[in-house]
C-alpha cells in the first residue's frame, strides 16, 4: 500500500463506515482514485471494491483517471455560449485529442466544461490552471496550448 | 408496482415498506392504482425489449420459438431466454397493458460473458437492484453495484473487472433472483420452461441445500435452489425457513455443478469384469453371480467394506448390515474417518453426542461467532452465509486460522496459529477465561463434571509458553477470550483444521471444554458445531458404517447389543470391532485383508499417503468397486458396479444438522446403471442372504425405525411434509434442533483435561516447510464429480502449492512457476501460487486434483490414538524449482 494512503486510513481508523470522506480525502491527495486506491480503501471499509467504486462513481466530483498536468476549462454558461462557447470547446477537444472530463495521454492536460466563471464580460472565457483567457477565439485556443 | 391504496393515507404507499397496523383499510387493486402501475410499467419498458409483450399475436408466435430465439439480440419476449418465466410477463398481463406509447431506446449494451455459467445482457436490465442486493445483503459478496448515476445507471463492477476479478463466486444468487432474461443461466438458456420440477438435496457437502431438479426430456435442465420448499407446506407460524438449511442459497457447485456430471459421458452404464488386465462389459446377472460367488470365499475378518458418505442412509444401513451379517466381520468404515472420526470419539466422550448441536440458523443470530480450523467460506459456502448473516447484526467474530480465508475481513480478531497448536490455542484462551472470573462457574458446578483434573492441566498453559508455541501475540489471546466468553450466546465452528491432525481428539475435547467452560452449549444459538464434509456424513455414521459401533452408535462390544442384533437379523455377529480405515490398508498389506467391496470412495487420492494405498489395493486378490464413475481407485477393481447417481434413486440423506431430508428420483438411471441398495440386495441374496427383500427404500427406511432410537419416529410420509433433525423417537416428535438442552446426552458434560502435544512431523533441516491440505471453493473431494463440470474447471483448472512471499523469494521462486513439493513419502509437481494467504514457513495445497495429489506427501504413518485420523493438515515439506 502506498505511504499515502495508509497515512490517510489512520485518521479513519474510528469511523470505517466513512467512504465519501475517505474517497475526498484520497481523490485529494492522489489527485485522483486508482484501481489500487478503490481496493485499499475497500479493504479498509470491509465492503467489496464494486461497492465502493458504485458509490464513487454516483457523484461527479470523482475521477477514475490521473489529472494531466494542467487543468483546462472551457466555460458553456449562458454568455459564453451565446458567444460561440461551444465552439471553443470543439477546437480544443480536437487539439488535445480528448473529450470533457478526459486527460490527454501525455498527462499534460484535464479537459472539463464549466457552466460560467462569473466573469461574463469576458465571454467566451477559458481557464488554464490560474490563468483567466477571455475574449477566446478559435484561433487564439491553438497559440495559448502551446504555451504549456 | 407494490403500490397500494391505504383509507386515510396520502399519496400511495409501498406495500413493501409500510408497517401494517390494527383496522387500516388497503386497496391493492383499484382502477386508480392500475393506471399508475400501468403508467410506472410504461416508463420501465422503454428502456426494455417490449414488442412481444405488448403485442396482440404473441401467442401465434409460439411455433416459431425454436428459430426465433437463438438470436445474438434479443428484441422480444420470444427471443428471449427467460419467456415464460419472466416476471414482466406477468405484470403487464396482471396490469393490463397494452401499448408503450413511449418511444424505446435500445441501450447497445455488449451481452457480457465473462461468467462459464451464466450471461449478462444488461440491455435487458430494469435496475430493480435485487441481484445487487442479494449479492451484497445474504451473499456478502458484494461483486456487482450499481454504478454510475441517471440514465447511464447500470449494474456492473469495478472499473468493468470482470465477475472474477471482482470477487463473484458464481454461486448463481443473482442469476436466480433476476426478474427478466438480464441474467440467464447459458446451460439452460434455450431449453424453455421444464416438464417437472422434482425437490431434493444437493450432494455436495454436508450443509444439505434443498434444490429443485428441473427436467425436461429425461435431462436435468437446471438445478435451483428452493425459495418456499416445504415451509409453504407447514402451518403459518412455522413459516421462516423452517426445513431448509439453505434459505433459498446455494453454492456454485450446487448450482451449475450438477447437471454437467450427472449426464456425463464417461458415467459408468454397465458392469465391468476385468479379463487379464482389461475391463469387457457384462450384463448384471454374470456379474452379480461373479461377485456373490468369490465373495462366499473370503467371509470373515478377510473381508472390508468400505461404504460411503455419498449414498443414501438406506444403502449405507443395508452396507453395514451386508458385511456384518452375510460376510460376518465389523470390517466397515467409511471417509468419516477422514473427516470428523474425532468429533464423533470427542463429542461423545464429552456431551454423549458427536454431531452439531445447534441447527446452521442458529449461528446467525449467535452474539459472538468463534470459527476454527475451517475455511467456511470456501468448504461450506452456504453457511458461512449465516456466518455473514451473524456479522450484519453486529455479532463478534473471531476466526483462528493459519492462512487468511476470506472471513478474516470481518473478523474482530484473526488468531494466525501455528498448524497444529490448535490445544495450546484453545487453552490459553481457557486460561485467561479462568483467570480474569469470566467462566459461567454455576453451568459448570450445575451441569459438568471433572472440572478440578481439568482446571489442573490448565497450569500448564501459561500464556508465554502458548505464544511461543502458536506464534500468536498474547494480546490477541486474551481479547479473544474475552469476546467468547462475555459475548453470548458465543457459538464455535469448526472443521479439518481441528481434526485432522494426530491429536484431532484432543483438540475436540479443547473445544468441548471451552464451550462448557462459558456455558455456551445446550441453548439457542451456542454449541459447538463440527461441519460436515460430505452430503450424508452425518449419516453413514448414524447408520453405523463405522467399525465399532451399529447403527445408532451402539457399540459392537457391548454383548446384550450385539444379542439385540442377532435376534434382529437372525444371525451371528462378530463381537470383535473391525478395523478403521488407515488400519484397513496396513492390513492389506500383511495379507490378512484379501477382498474389499468400496462403495463410492476414491482412497486413492483422498487417503493420506496415497502410494501406501495405491499398492495395497493391487494387492487384494478381490476388489469390487461400486460407483458413478470410473475413479482413479475403481480402475484398480477386479469388478467394477456401475451404481446411480443421486438424481436418480430415493433415499435420505442426513445433513450436518442432523437434519433427515428425503433425496428423489428426478430421472431415469443412466444405462444399466443402478441404485446402489439394488446392488447390494442383489449380492446379499444371491449369497443366500435373509433380510435383503427391499422392493423400495421407504421399507428399508421402516426397518432403520425399529433399531435406531433416534430414527424412530422417521418415515417418508412425514419426510414428505417436514424434514426431522434427529434425535426424533417417536411419530410424535418433532425432532430435536438443539442438544443437551437441561441435561447433556450422556447426563453430566464431561471436562477432559489436556497436555500440549506437537504435530507428530516438525519441520526440520531437510524438510523446512510445514504443508497444510484444505478444499477450494470450486472442486469438490477428489474431483471425480467437479472435474467433470466444464465452468467449475475453467475457473480452477489446476492445483497449486501457496507459498508466502518471502518463503518465495528465499527459494527464487516466482508466481505461476513449476515447482516440485517433496515429502519423505514422496513428491509432485506444481504451479507455484504466491500470496500473503500463507503464513511464513507453512504452505498450502488442495488435495483435489489427481496429477498434482496433495496427499501422495501426506503422512499416515501416526494416526490420532482414539479416532485413527491420519495428520492430513501437518506434513514437513521442502521445495524445490523445477
């Protein structure tokens, strides 16, 4: 087991019925939840690994995949898509090769789609790690990949 | 759909989850209700394949069944393997509906078929989650789960593992609990609804399941385990389950074992008599006349019969009575010897009776679940069931066991002990027990006797000397002494790992002086349970298959029984006890023992130190063998008896709770074959034989009332309603769930003190290792019925020596490698299997598989002083690279 998970498990030690903590605790962590981390914390909990990725794979807000070393998202809320968002998005999942929700297969970017930033104004936005683009143009998408 | 009305209820409750109260008025079936099902069922069928089901000329497809169904996708009811029996059927006939006005969508799900058994198609799938909460819930499995969440909600598992990557153990729960054709059986998926179900008992282990054979055209399309069996046919009160020890499980063995072996084509269909070294077949008349002849030669103590844990209690009644009255010797014994010889000596020197004294229900609703020396789990699935059953209520459990079976996942403490320190184990935990005043004194003082000689031999066992023997840390000694003893009602189960070692007696008398000490026997939901191996153990000893005792362990040495017998059977019997099994092959070879008749036994494989066997039995000058199959040990017979398997006889077998259940006649005999108590009818008569006029086994069952106090009150018409667990004396009783309840069987329960005594093989220099033997989940025994089932082999094609990762690296050792396992007896060879599952220093094999045979490395050399147990479970070992 790695060192980190068995750090985790010991602040769990008392509330082993605990499986959604401990899965954010984990995807925290590792970034993400790995075949090996579903079958540790199943160990752990004394439920089978299926009963655990069940559980897991209800909410969003877990991956099954490791991040790519940048995160970016494209922005579909209302102003946004008003403004060709949806565009945007096609450009980059044909760049990267990947779908939302995916990572490209040299670990250098995670594609998601957001519904607004709350920076309408800027529309279409997309953000890369830290860094707000607004504005966006199909053309634009390929020069700003590049500089990751 | 379990919508109802309630008067003064809003909205439209489910039946299922509304408590029922005094004067409420339900509805179940108003114009209102219907059309919410309708509309509910409406909504399901657009995502499952309906054009059948709502279609007005259904039934003139019927003739076009056969071409129509053998389909890759199914799109309609009619291509569809579970027609007829599908549940939607039945509702969108009971509802009425006749159109899905909905649009459809088909999901183009790939139909899933990673299972040898069964098939998934999820495109079939309602998600009403029932296999996933019978595989969780009652299996503890836990393999499938609904993942994923709205619309693409499925059942599946684990990043899609396949089922045995997930942990299934195909025991079939899902499959039979599926309401549409999602899970279907692949044996029987085109074989249509079934012409007759018969019920009967599985004949796998001792756990007894109830099954229904399903047949069609003299062939046994399915074998189901039964949700009502006979509790519909009992009072209401009685209603739970009350005579079934499966609850509607069963194990994969039970459930897709059994129809592969039963129409096997290497089953025996006609005798054999062997002509210089060669088998020729011969009609039953020549070799019935064969048989009753030579036999005529050989009466006497030259003889040995060897009966069977397989067949009926009406066959093994009529083998002991054979070799006792026609062949005049108490030469009979069976594989008991090899299983529970010592808990029959143990228990009955220590309560009066050498069975479980608990029914399996019990144990689920037990406090505290004490599980030793058997790996539940894999040798009795469907107990380990209440086992789970216990843990979900938030009882205790404690296992001891030197490799980690799967129940040491729930287990509160796991006591990793030594193979063979089972004493020093138990008595350490006596010890603290004693120690820390949590013994039940008055139970003892009330009930008990010997108490002071025993508590004297505890001196002995202080708890640095146990952890040195055992290797287990004290403190896990003493938290597990505490949770048996103040955890109550605190049941013990076990098995092999306490018995089969060359003190397997002593460790039964551990166990039997833990239980008293707590007061934990002779009450609901305690006892000391011995699992039996084999489907009619329990009873082959019951009807004294056993060298020193008749039928209802009345002993042989006893002269006013043995005056009972004669006058009963009209001869003269021997007042000598015979000899037991192990003594039975030495005695082959000094030449004393010259002919063998062996039932349905392999001793080949099964016995320990198997070349000592093989040789013995070249050495009879007359072998008959009677069985279903050609086994390694029948190819050694002078005659070989091709007998009926169980599907196709009558009988009783006993179960491990002493539970008598009528076994049926579900088909037609295989070939000439024949019901094992024809055959020896037929021997014993032709021998000029009284007393063997049976025209049907419910006479035999007549005569097995009037000699077996504890039979007494059994006969098939109240089989047929109830199943009695002995003892049942009268056709008054109920029979008997629980023993020793008020008073033990023998009067007082007797304490037995003890001494530590080591394996009679250590490891050593040359042979540094310790071997244990234990069974798979999915063979059964020495193969002969298991290795037969295509699905069973695929899941466990070969067997495999278990190494702990560090034994394996200091022997340069890697997974999967081809290993030879050497023992001074002798060796073979192996795939090598890598896994924390062994402890360091102890490796495991099953004794299943013929070329790799786990007990050609046995020893029988010394054997268990009052039982005769060979030490199966504790060889020295070395292993070598190949």
């Amino acid at each position: 087991m790695p060192h980190e998970l068995a750090e985790i498990f010991k602040s769990y030690q008392a509330e082993k019925g605990a499986v959604i903590p401990l899965l954010q605790k984990v995807q925290e962590n590792l970034g993400y939840l790995s075949k090996e981390a579903i079958s540790e914390i199943a160990k752990f909990s004394g439920i089978s690994e299926s009963e655990v990725f069940g559980v897991a794979s209800f909410y969003a807000q877990f991956r099954f995949t490791p991040r790519g070393e940048h995160s970016l998202k494209v922005c579909l809320g209302t102003a946004c898509h008003v403004r060709g968002g949806s565009n945007i998005l096609e450009t980059v999942e044909r760049e990267l090769g990947v779908q939302p929700g995916g990572t490209t297969s040299d670990y250098k970017f995670s594609l998601e789609r957001v519904a607004c930033f709350g920076c309408c104004a800027l529309a279409p936005v997309m953000v890369v790690d830290k860094d707000v683009h607004g504005r966006m143009t199909t053309t634009k998408v390929k020069d700003i990949l590049g500089k990751y | 759909m379990c919508i109802v009305e309630v008067e003064g209820m809003r909205g439209f409750p489910t039946a299922c989850t509304t408590p029922a109260m005094g004067g409420i008025v339900v509805k179940a079936n108003t114009p209102q209700i219907q059309e919410l099902r309708r509309n509910i069922l409406e909504l399901v069928l657009t995502e499952h394949p309906h054009t059948c089901l709502v279609c007005d000329r259904k039934e003139r497809c019927q003739p076009y069944h056969i071409c129509l169904r053998k389909v890759a996708v199914t799109t309609g009811c009619i291509m569809c393997p579970k027609n007829g029996r599908c549940e939607l059927q039945k509702v969108v006939d009971y509802v009425g509906l006749a159109e899905v006005k909905l649009p459809y969508t088909y999901r183009d799900l790939p139909i899933l078929r990673d299972s040898p058994f069964f098939d998934r198609d999820y495109n079939l799938c309602i998600l009403c989650g029932r296999c996933v909460r019978v595989c969780q819930e009652i299996r503890g499995v836990g393999a499938i789960a609904f993942t994923y969440r709205g619309s693409d909600a499925l059942v599946g598992t684990a990043f899609d593992y396949s089922l045995e990557e997930a942990g299934c153990q195909f025991c079939g729960a899902c499959v039979d609990a599926c309401p549409t054709g999602a899970l279907a059986e692949r044996a029987a998926k085109w074989e249509g609804l079934p012409e007759r179900v018969i019920t009967t008992i599985c004949p796998y282990c001792g756990v007894g399941c109830q099954l229904n054979l399903e047949i069609k055209k003299e062939r046994i399309i399915s074998s189901v385990p039964i949700l009502e069996a006979l509790a519909n046919k009992l009072p209401l009160k009685n209603f739970v389950f009350q005579g079934t020890p499966n609850k509607g499980q069963a194990c994969v063995k039970g459930r897709f074992g059994i129809v592969e072996f039963v129409h096997h084509p290497q089953r025996l269909t006609n005798p054999l008599i062997k002509e210089n070294g060669e088998f020729k077949e011969a009609s039953w008349d020549e070799v019935l006349d064969l048989v009753a002849d030579k036999l005529q030669r050989y009466k006497g103590d030259q003889f040995a019969l060897i009966s069977s844990a397989k067949i009926t209690n009406e066959e093994n009644y009529l083998s002991q009575k054979f070799a006792r009255a026609i062949m005049g010797t108490n030469n009979v014994d069976h594989c008991a010897r090899l299983c529970h010889s010592p808990s029959v000596a143990g228990l009955t020197q220590a309560f009066g009776s050498g069975a479980m004294t608990n029914p399996i229900s019990d144990i689920g609703d037990a406090a505290c679940v004490f599980v030793i020396g058997s790996n539940t789990p894999s040798g009795h699935p469907v107990i380990a069931l209440e086992v789970k059953r216990a843990i979900s209520k938030g009882a205790k459990l404690i296992v001891a066991n030197p490799r980690e079976i799967n129940l040491c996942r729930w287990a509160d403490v796991w006591l990793r002990h030594l193979p063979g320190s089972d004493v020093a184990l138990l008595m350490g935990m006596m010890r603290v027990i004693m120690d820390e005043g949590l013994a039940d004194l008055a139970f003892v003082e009330e009930r008990c006797e010997n108490f002071d000689a025993f508590k004297q031999s505890l001196k002995d066992f202080d708890l640095d000397f146990v952890e040195k023997v055992t290797r287990v840390p004290k403190a896990k000694i003493i938290e597990a002494a505490r949770l048996y003893a103040t955890q109550k009602p605190a049941t013990i189960v076990y098995a092999m790992g306490i018995t089969q070692h060359s003190h397997g007696t002593d460790n039964v008398f551990a166990i039997a002086n833990l239980a008293m000490l707590t007061g934990n026997i002779g009450k609901p939901f305690s006892g000391v349970n011995p699992l039996r191996g084999q489907n009619n153990v329990q009873g082959a000893c019951d009807m004294g298959a056993l060298p020193n005792v008749y039928i209802g362990y009345q002993r042989i040495d006893n002269p006013d029984i043995q005056k009972k017998f004669e006058d009963f059977w009209g001869v003269s019997l021997s007042p000598t006890p015979g000899l037991t099994l192990p003594e039975m092959f030495d005695t082959i070879h000094s030449g004393k023992i010259k002919a063998m008749y062996l039932i349905g036994e392999n001793p080949v494989i099964s016995e320990a130190d198997a070349k000592h066997t093989e040789e013995a039995l070249k050495k009879l000058e007359f072998l008959i063998a009677q069985d279903i199959f050609l086994s390694e040990s029948a190819r050694l017979a002078s005659v070989v008896l091709p007998a009926c398997s169980f599907a196709e006889k009558d009988g009783t077998f006993t179960n491990t709770e002493r539970r008598i259940q009528r076994v049926r006649k579900a088909i037609k005999p295989t070939g000439n074959s024949k019901p094992d108590w024809w055959i020896i009818c037929e021997i014993a008569k032709r021998m000029g034989g009284k007393g063997f006029d049976f025209s049907d086994p419910s006479e035999i069952m007549q005569e097995i009332a009037k000699v077996t106090p504890g039979y007494g009150g059994v006969n098939y018409q109240r089989l047929e309603k109830v199943s009695l667990c002995w003892p049942c004396p009268n056709e008054e009783s109920l029979g008997t769930p629980i023993l020793h309840i008020g008073t033990f069987v023998r009067g007082k329960g007797r304490f037995t003190p003890l001494s530590y005594k080591p394996p009679a093989e250590m490891p050593d220099k040359d042979y540094p290792l310790i071997l244990t033997t234990g069974r798979s989940l999915y063979h059964y025994h020495t193969g002969t019925m298991t290795r037969k089932v295509f699905g069973l082999n695929f899941l466990e094609p070969e067997g495999a020596v278990e190494v702990n990762p560090a034994d394996a690296r200091g022997l340069g050792i890697n997974q999967g490698d081809k290993v030879k396992v050497i023992s001074r007896r002798g060796e073979v060879i192996t795939k090598a299997r890598v896994t924390e599952a062994s402890p360091p220093g102890v490796v495991y094999m099953s004794f299943h598989f013929a070329e790799s045979a786990a007990n050609i490395l046995t020893s029988a050399t010394v054997l268990d002083p009052v039982a005769k147990m060979p030490e199966l479970k504790v060889s020295a070992v070395r292993i070598e690279k190949v």
